[in-house]
C-alpha cells in the first residue's frame, strides 16, 4: 500500500507524469508536455 501511495505523490507533478510516459511510449521524443495536462482524480468514477 505504501508503495502506491508513493507512486501517486510521484506522478502527481504533471513534468514527472509526461517524462515517464514520453520515455516509455514515444522513446524520449517530448510528445505530451507538462502544460498540457490536468489533474484528474482517478477514484472517481467517469
């Protein structure tokens, strides 16, 4: 559980969450940028 809880604070910084996924997904190229992200809660239901 701790280590959920820790994910979370980590990608909460929207600089974190776009450097994660654009190493991941598009190989380092800068393709979701920090400025264009919002928060959303992801307990709620849609």
């Amino acid at each position: 559980m701790l280590e959920n809880t820790v994910t979370k604070y980590y990608v909460k910084d929207a600089g974190v969450f776009a450097d994660i996924f654009n190493y991941y997904i598009y190989g380092g190229r800068q393709v979701i940028l920090p400025e264009q992200l919002t928060e959303r809660d992801s307990t709620k239901d849609i």
